[in-house]
C-alpha cells in the first residue's frame, strides 16, 4: 500500500513552487464541466417568456391582437384565478421546483470526468479520462509477470487494483504490481490523490 504523495514524492513541488495538493484543486476546479445545457434551457425559457409578456402588453396597450393568442381572455382569467384553485397551485409549484433545481444546478459543482495531470506550465490544465486511465493502469499491473488478469477501480480516495495470479509468493507480486502501477502514474503524472491497493485473487475465486 503506497500513497500518491510518496509515488510522485520525487516531484515535491511544480515548477512554479505551486503544492501538488493546490494543482490538483486548481486542475479539477478547471476541468469541471460547465451548465451549457441547463443555460441554454434557461435562457430560451426567458427570451421565449419575455417575448410573449412583450407582444402581450403592447397587444393590451394598442387594442390590436398578439398573433392568434386570446390574450383578453388569458387576462379576464388571470383576473379572476383565485390562489387556492387548482390550476394556479399546480403552476406555482412547478415554477418553484424548478427554480429550486436551477439554483441547485448553479451552486453545485460539476463532477469531473478527467482526472487531472500535473504540467510544469501552472497555466495549462491537461486531463485524461478515467477509463483511460483505468486501461493504462491495467496493462501496468498485467505487465508483471505471474498476472493473470487486472481489475482498476478508481474511487474518489483511493485506487484499487485487484490482480488474479497463481503465484506463491504473492508478497514480491503485489510490491511488483505496486511499483510498476506507481511507475505509471508517475509517468502520466496523474493526480488522482489517496491511495493505491493492491489486492490479490486466486483463480476460481
């Protein structure tokens, strides 16, 4: 069982003298995706609403009708709905769930899907995917010998990987696999944080 902090204890800091821990917040914060869709959904429901609200008070104002819409009627309606009616409560709480989950959307961050990689430039972000990386560090732990098969799980504390062998010794294998995982991440310079497990599985079990 190794840290991430010893793997890449031989790069301690970035060129810019920048903690790996800093990199690695200021990596994920850029590499967040953004609210495009909510966005758009947001701004097409706003331009939409206003322009109807527009067309409708001018109609209103100059007595002259706003397309098709029976907006006299529409107004006669509004008029008269009451709060406790059915049809009013029914578009309130639509309205409020769904500001609710706008504004959920907007004050929590998105979830990454690159795992970020250290750069020597502070001001370039690089990221690669995490089933990319989980294929690499698989072929890392199967290019030992004795191993049969290897399995990555990428959590957000830790990385595992399970490797099946029939070797005796499992003590040298799993410090082998160990070392040759970690050669890799420090290599790609992935920052993924927490630690790297290396378990065993017999075959058949």
């Amino acid at each position: 069982m190794s840290t991430l902090q010893d793997i890449l204890s031989s790069a301690g800091s970035t060129a810019g003298g920048e903690n790996l821990n800093a990199v690695r917040r200021r990596s994920l914060r850029s590499l967040r995706p953004g609210r495009t869709p909510a966005g758009v959904v947001v701004a097409l429901a706003a331009s939409l609403t206003l322009s109807t609200a527009t067309g409708v008070t001018v109609g209103l104002v100059t007595g002259s009708p706003f397309g098709r819409m029976p907006y006299r009627q529409f107004a006669a309606w509004v008029g008269e709905a009451q709060w406790s009616d059915t049809i009013p409560l029914l578009v309130s709480l639509a309205t409020v769930m769904t500001g609710t989950l706008l504004l959920a959307l907007a004050a929590l961050p998105g979830r990454t899907r690159l795992v970020p990689l250290e750069s020597a430039d502070p001001r370039m972000v690089m990221g690669l995917t995490r089933s990319g990386l989980r294929r690499t560090l698989r072929a890392a732990a199967q290019s030992v010998d004795d191993v049969d098969k290897a399995r990555v799980r990428l959590g957000w504390r830790n990385i595992e990987i399970t490797v099946v062998s029939d070797a005796e010794r499992t003590g040298p294998l799993l410090r082998q696999v160990g070392t040759a995982v970690g050669d890799r991440m420090t290599g790609l310079g992935a920052m993924c944080g927490g630690e790297v497990m290396v378990r065993l599985r017999r075959r058949g079990i």
